[in-house]
C-alpha cells in the first residue's frame, strides 16, 4: 500500500537529488510514526505485562505477531482474503482529504507529511511489529522494532520510486510472492520460538525498560532470553 | 380562518439558530463577526478549512503541512519521553541529560505553535466573547503543562510533562476533526443534490436558443431540457414528452411520464425526451429550495429542552475550570507540584461538555437528513419527540387519504335546467378555487367543450362552499345546507355538491373519489405501532363510509366542519395524546396548527404546507408510519446521548479528582465520549428507508 504514495511522492521529480530529498522526508516521516507507535505499544505492553495477571501476556503477544506475519505472507502469496483491502477502502476518503492537497500542491516539505500518513496505513508487517512491540515490554524496545521494520522497507520503497514503471507486472508480482515466502518462514520461526522447546523454560514477565529489545527480524523471544541468538 | 401565523406561533420557534459552516448544527453562543465564517469548535473550523475552501488545493495544503509538520514534531517528543520516562515515578522526570530536555523543549515548542495555534486562536476569540467551551480547556491545560515545563528546563530542574502537552495536542486536534468529519456526515441532507444543480440553461427566444445562466431566467421564459439534463427551475411543460426521475426529490423510484401542461420540479432529471419547459418559479422560490430551507429550519430550530442544556452548558466550563483549581491546590499540598498539575489536567481534559450540547440537535439532524432522504421534511426538530409520543393519528379524506382528484361523474340538472347550464355556471364558480374538486368541475367542462360563465365577487367558505355573482345574480356551490332548497340525494360513496342561484336550486354535481393505493398499508402501519386512527372528514357520510370501507379499525366522522376538526384535536391534546393531523387543505389548517404534529403532503395547499411540521413528497402515506419509527428511534437515541454524556462526565471527573487519571487518558477520552455521541446518532443516517423509497445517497452523481 506504501508503494503508491512512494510513486506519487516521485512523480515529476526535477532530478536525483531531488529524488533522495524527497525519499529520505518520506522514510523519516514514515519512520517517526512507526517509533511513535511502537513506544505507544511498548509502554502498553510494559503496563500489561508488570501486572501477574497478566503473564500470558508476552507469549500471546508473540503468537498474534507470527499470525500477523503469516496473514502477511498468504496475502502476498494470493492466499488470504480481501480482508486488508475492505479496511482499506473504509479509510481511502480520509487519506485522500489528508494527502490529497499535498500532492496536488507539492509544498516544500510535503513528502515527510506524506510520510508521516503513510506511518498510519493499515498493513499487517505493522500489526505483526506493533504486537513484537507490546512483547518487548518497554517503550524504547517497542520504538525500536517498529522503527526497525520502517528501516527494513526503505529498500524496497526506493528502488519503487527510483524505477517506478521499469520493473514489469509479471516481475512485480514475483517479487511479492517472494516477499510473501520470506514472510511465512518469519512466522514460522517466531512460531517456533513460541512454542519449541525453549519455550518451556520457566515463565517470567519481562524485565521493565533496561532489557534489551528484541531483533527486528522476526525471531522473537518473548522469554527475553537475549543469549540464545 | 385563523391565521397561520399566529397559531403556530410558540415561544420555542423562536428566531432560528446560526448554523456551524461544517457541521450545519446551530450555534447557541456564538458571536458573529463580520466575514468570519462561524463554526461550533476547533474541529470543524479545521475541518471545514481543509475540505470546504474555496481556495483550492493551497490552502488546504498549508493547513496540512502545518498540521503534519506538528504531529511529526509532537510524535517525536512523545516517543523520546516515553523511550526515557516511561514506567518511573513522576518525580523521576526531574532526571536526564540537560541536552534531551533541552531538544524535547525545541521540538516542543513549534508542535505547540503549529497544533496549538488554531485552538488557541479560538479560545481567545470566545474568551474575549467571555464564553469558554471545551476548546478553552484544551488550551488551558496544554498552555499549563507546557510553561511548567519549560520553566524547568531554563532552570535546569524541576519535572518536565512536554510529552503530556503534545499528547494532549495531538490526540484532541486528530480527534477532533475524527469528529467534525462524523458530524458533517450525520448532518448532511440535500447539500449533494444542491451542488449538482445546473448553473446555466437553454433559453428559447425569437432568434432562436440561448445558453443563459439559470440566475436570469424569469417566470414566463421558455426552456429546453434535454435528455439527460437536470431541470434548473420549476415550471410546466408545454412541447414534447419525457420520463422524469424524483427520485432524489422524493425517494419515489419509478420515473413519471411529464407531457403538455404537467409540472416539473428544480432537480429532477429528464431521462429520455426533449422538453420545453415554461418556467414558473426560479431560485429561491423552486420547491427544491423551498425543501433545502426547511431541512436548514430544523437543523436552527430550538428543542424544547434548549433554554436547559444552554444554561448547564454555560456553567459547565466555568465549574470545571474551578475544580480544576480546587484539584491542583489539594494534590499539590498532598503529594507536590507535579501531581497536583497532572491531576488537574486530567480533570480539564476529562471534562466533554460538548457531548452534553450536541446529544440532542445531533440526533435531531440526523433524523431530519434520513427523513429527507425519503422524501420527508422535518420543519421543527422537536417534531421528531412529539411524534415519538403520539397516540393518535387523525386523517383528512379527500386529497389525503385520496388522491384529491375525484371524478365528476354525474351531473343531476333541476327540470328547469340542463346539464351544460349546471356545468357552466359551476365551471365558472370553480374557477377562482383551489378545491380538489373545482379542478375536476373545470376538466369536465373542458372535455365537454364548455364555456364557463363569468363570475365576479367570488368567496368561498371552508368546508361549506363557494359563492358569487354572474350578470348580477347570486350563484351558490356547497353542501347541502349551504344551498337553500337542496333535495336530499342519496349516492353511495360519492361526494355532491349542489347549485343554486337566487336561492334557486338548479342542480347537483355528483364525485367519486378513491382512496390512495398506499391508505390501507399506512394505516395498518399506524395501529401496528400502537396508534389510533381517526379520518376527519367535512364530506358527506356517504362518501366517508365508502372510502373507509377497507381501512378496518378506522373510526370516522363526516360534515365537519374546520372549528369541529380542531375540537376533536385539542380534545386529543387535553388526553395528553399527542395527536398527529395529516390535511391538505384549507379547512385543515387550523386542525394542522393545533395538533402536536401537523403533516401535509406536497399537493396540499399553500396554507397547509406553511403550517404543518412536516411535508410528505410524492404522496405515499406508508411514509408516516415509518416516520413514527423514525421518531422513536431518534428519541431514544437522544436519550442515550444525554445518559451517555452525564454519565460519562460523573465517572470521568471523580475519577480525575481522585487522582486516577492520566491526563492523556483523560484528552483520549474526552474525544472518544463526543465520537461516541456522533456515531450513535450517525446510525439514524443508515436507518432503513420506506418500502420503494429510494437511497438517495446511494445514487450515483446524475443518474436515475
């Protein structure tokens, strides 16, 4: 769903440096959201998970991240529903009232506004980290992952606005079943670690914000035992 | 006959309302000033300036940057002070690098000019005006924690809550155009058919046809509307025929045939045929103007229960604001500075007035656009609650329960005269009338080629007859006591009327008049819902009975005469029934005017539509049960709002001033509790439209 507004953001750029400005506002503003959200669901995930009650908390957490993955993948892989697509003609007539304006008129700094639109998209690699992101148990663990995830499209989102209309149909749609497969196997392994055989080795509830966060590949563990990898 | 004026004068249709520029709700205290549009909060005058500019896309764009430029700086703020605070003690916000404080400080400050601004701008603008909303909190508590804060910092000590600021900041100014958004939707009603109209139009002159603007055409102008083309003006057509769809005028699906000498309405659309059209009314005069203005009227108009909710509303802001005081100074000499300024934050961001203000009008306007949208127009919001409590439901016969258009069917002569002569003389009595049955007198005359006479001094008298003179003698048309030395005629199920002239009977005309398709299935859905159904009839028992014949549990009077109609409604109304009155005519005007709710139909008089609350369109009677469904559902909604926004406001504030609340929560909360409101009140505009209605916002933009 970035990809249109990359290409939007791209259009008629005057030149290559204009191209990396424009890019470099729109990650940066992308990115600020994400932190934004990944610190929101850090600290969520920090309240609920000092409180006993709620123990289950983090290996629950780490489950709805692989299921988000893996919903993810088969999306890509035209293996899932249209579910993401409803949510997102629900919310089309708000983003074009927001970005809409700034295309059209294209003031100076309009692509870090874009960005940070973009930041709230509906897509499940951010569902996946917001919930990576609650696990961690700290604000800064949570920030971290998701602004490691905005990290982790950058690539491809410059390589879209750098050769927006070179890559071909047939190519693009390889690339996303491709995407798709990494996805699965991401899920899979954080599945795995859910619940393999580390899994059992006795329960406690994240430490608060001095642990270090999780790495943003996907692997997760939500027992915080940070020696494994 | 009463005038219509003054009987439907109450003190509570006081002069209506200003409107809100986004959001169309009215404005109780807000000052005007000059080439200032008006809005009801922050939200819509963000809203509106982003989506209702007439500037283009520049100034929406700016208005973008400077609010996407804020929340990326507030976004920023938030996550390094959760990143460095979150999970310690208040009092720990004391520590850290003076470099972070001093960067959180710097990204501050602009997020607070950039979001800040438009409140703040606001809020001076009605404290100057000495009234303070919800906005003026806002402002209050974000001004508070920021200056604190960046008093610690050029200190060098004390707590910082720059996250809290921009938090506060950030969620209200996304909420609150969340919210204004919500609203304009819930309150929209004809603005889209409105814009679609057609700005020029076709004039047919001497040399030939013109392209003119709509603005200059005058009564009298010929026009032609092709297929396709909307019609701009109200008017007859006089050459050719054509399929014309109502259906965004009054949700009626099935286009109808419009040839020489029928009419036509602004804002219908001529599908198949070319169409000369002479224009009658333009403009403001157009019944679809006629329309908008009434559904703005209910928007303006004042509830019963307006003067109250004002009052509390007024006092609100100024009683929080002093526990809001009350607050800081007991947390502070109980636990310090920093958790008295967080607790009496929470306490003015908790704090939702507005919820209060709007649970009525919005529920109210939602009601009156999902009625619209059926081709139903709500005069007076309070209508909706008086119909809600209704018990009775009394009903005109002809041209209500009928179509009011019945058939001469026999002419019954004296043996001192003929046929044509009755004919003649009623034609020409009936000629200055607006009775559903002088129009059938003239059209039988027509068809028979002959010539009405002419008559001068003309008067009628409601539900009695008419009267005049032709070459100096007294002509009478009326009921049977009205002309003297009328013999007593029996016709079942028909109406007559006899003729005399110097006391003279000369004959009687005898009409026939069916009852409407949709009669038996209203009235079924009226003692369905509990409501008794009563016809009102001046006409004779006859014609009453034959008409009522298939509308079981209907109890009927006939010969009534207008005073007699309005006794039966005030009778009603000393039952605390809350009776509803559907007429047409004029002899329904005063009955229209006493009853709780007056309802007319688009074919009644001039008279009737001026003083009934209400106008069907299109003359299906199904959608007055359904409007008493309406009615209901909004009242109950109304109360849910207003359950909703005290309720919400009690737990709310007891919970700040026991220092149970975050400030954020409290500013999430308050813009979720107005959220709340408009989307309950916003399910009115999905409720289910009449059986063959048509869902006028599910058209596509010009097309049947």
């Amino acid at each position: 769903m970035c990809g249109g507004f990359v290409l939007a953001v791209a259009a008629g750029r005057r030149g290559g440096w204009t191209l990396v400005t424009h890019q470099v506002q729109l990650q940066l503003g992308k990115a600020a959201s994400y932190g934004f959200l990944g610190a929101l669901a850090g600290a969520f995930g920090s309240a609920l998970l000092a409180n006993p009650v709620f123990a289950w908390g983090e290996r629950t957490l780490a489950v709805v991240a692989a299921v988000a993955l893996g919903a993810a993948g088969l999306s890509l892989l035209g293996l899932l529903g249209t579910g993401e697509s409803r949510i997102a003609t629900w919310l089309a007539p708000l983003w074009s009232r927001v970005t809409g304006p700034l295309l059209a008129a294209r003031p100076p700094g309009f692509p870090l506004v874009v960005g940070v639109a973009m930041g709230f998209l509906p897509c499940p690699l951010v569902y996946a980290g917001l919930a990576a992101a609650a696990a961690s148990g700290s604000a800064g663990g949570g920030a971290a992952i998701l602004a490691g995830v905005a990290l982790g499209t950058v690539p491809a989102l410059v390589v879209a606005a750098a050769s927006g209309t070179v890559v071909s149909l047939g190519m693009r749609r390889t690339l996303a079943r491709l995407a798709g497969l990494v996805l699965l196997a991401a899920a899979a392994t954080t599945l795995t670690r859910v619940t393999g055989p580390h899994a059992g080795h006795g329960s406690h509830a994240a430490p608060p914000a001095s642990s270090p966060a999780p790495g943003v590949s996907g692997a997760l563990d939500p027992e915080g035992h940070a020696h494994h990898h | 006959m009463a005038s219509a004026a003054a009987t439907n004068a109450s003190p509570l249709r006081a002069a209506p309302l200003p409107l809100c520029a986004h959001c169309g709700l009215p404005l109780a205290r807000v000052r005007a000033r000059p080439g200032e549009a008006l809005y009801c909060c922050g939200g819509c005058a963000l809203a509106h300036r982003l989506t209702g500019g007439t500037e283009g896309h520049g100034q929406a764009a700016g208005l973008l940057m400077a609010v996407g430029v804020g929340a990326f700086l507030a976004m920023n703020v938030m996550m390094l002070s959760f990143v460095l605070y979150s999970g310690r003690a208040e009092a720990d916000r004391a520590s850290g690098e003076s470099w972070v404080r001093w960067a959180l400080l710097l990204l501050a400050t602009p997020a607070l000019v950039l979001l800040g601004g438009p409140f703040l701008t606001r809020g001076l603008h009605r404290l100057h005006d000495l009234e303070l909303d919800t906005d003026s909190l806002v402002v209050i508590g974000v001004t508070a924690a920021y200056l604190l804060s960046a008093r610690s910092v050029l200190l060098g000590a004390g707590p910082v809550y720059l996250d809290t600021a921009m938090g506060i900041l950030l969620f209200v100014t996304v909420g609150r155009y969340l919210e204004a958004a919500s609203r304009a939707r819930a309150t929209d009603a004809l603005a889209s058919l409105a814009r679609r109209m057609p700005a020029d139009a076709l004039r047919l002159g001497e040399g030939g046809e013109e392209r003119v603007p709509v603005a200059a055409l005058v009564g009298g102008d010929r026009i032609r509307v092709r297929p396709g083309e909307r019609l701009p003006v109200d008017g007859v057509v006089v050459e050719g025929e054509a399929s014309v769809s109502e259906a965004e005028i009054t949700g009626e699906p099935i286009p109808r045939p419009r040839g020489p000498g029928e009419g036509v309405s602004a804002g219908t659309l001529n599908l198949d045929g070319s169409l000369v059209v002479e224009v009658r009314r333009t403009g403001a005069e157009t019944t679809l103007a006629r329309i908008v203005r009434l559904v703005e009227d209910a928007r303006a108009g004042r509830y019963p229960f307006a003067p109250l909710v004002d009052r509390l509303v007024r006092l609100f802001v100024p009683l929080v604001l002093g526990l809001a005081l009350a607050t800081f100074a007991y947390w502070t000499h109980a636990a310090g500075t920093g958790e008295g300024l967080m607790n009496a934050l929470a306490v003015l961001l908790i704090a939702c007035p507005c919820a209060i203000g709007i649970a009525t009008p919005l529920a109210s306007t939602a009601a009156a656009g999902r009625a619209a949208a059926a081709g139903v127009f709500v005069r007076h919001p309070e209508s909706f609650e008086r119909l809600a409590r209704s018990r009775r439901v009394f009903l005109d016969k002809t041209g209500t329960l009928t179509d009011g258009m019945p058939a001469l069917v026999a002419i019954r002569p004296a043996p001192a005269a003929s046929e044509r002569e009755v004919l003649a003389l009623a034609a020409g009595l009936e000629a200055h009338s607006e009775h559903p049955l002088a129009a059938s007198v003239r059209q039988a005359a027509r068809a028979r080629g002959v010539a009405p006479v002419v008559v001068t001094d003309f008067r009628a008298q409601p539900a009695r007859g008419v009267l005049g003179r032709s070459e100096g003698r007294e002509l009478r048309l009326g009921r049977g006591a009205f002309v003297s030395g009328a013999p007593p005629l029996a016709e079942a199920g028909a109406s007559v009327v006899h003729l005399s002239r110097d006391g003279e009977w000369l004959g009687a005309l005898v009409f026939r008049d069916g009852a409407r398709p949709s009669a038996a299935e209203a009235v079924a859905g009226l003692r369905a819902a509990g409501l008794a159904v009563e016809v009102l009839s001046g006409d004779q028992p006859e014609a009453v009975a034959a008409t009522v014949a298939d509308l079981p549990g209907v109890v009927a009077s006939a010969e009534l005469l207008p005073e007699e109609k309005l006794e039966r409604v005030d009778e009603a109304i000393r039952r605390a029934d809350s009776p509803v009155m559907v007429g047409d005519g004029i002899n329904d005007g005063p009955a229209l005017s006493g009853a709780a709710v007056g309802v007319t139909l688009e074919s009644g008089t001039d008279l009737a539509r001026e003083v009934a609350d209400v106008t069907i369109l299109g003359g299906d009677l199904r959608r007055l049960p359904w409007l008493v469904g309406l009615a209901r559902r909004t009242l109950r909604t109304a109360r849910l709002n207003l359950f909703w926004a005290f309720f919400y406001n009690a737990i709310g504030l007891t919970l700040a001033v026991q220092g149970r609340l975050h400030p954020l929560f409290g500013a999430v909360a308050m813009v979720v509790s107005s959220l709340l409101v408009v989307l309950n009140s916003q399910r009115l505009t999905r409720h289910p439209l009449p059986a063959g209605a048509v869902d006028r916002g599910a058209l596509p933009a010009d097309s049947p």
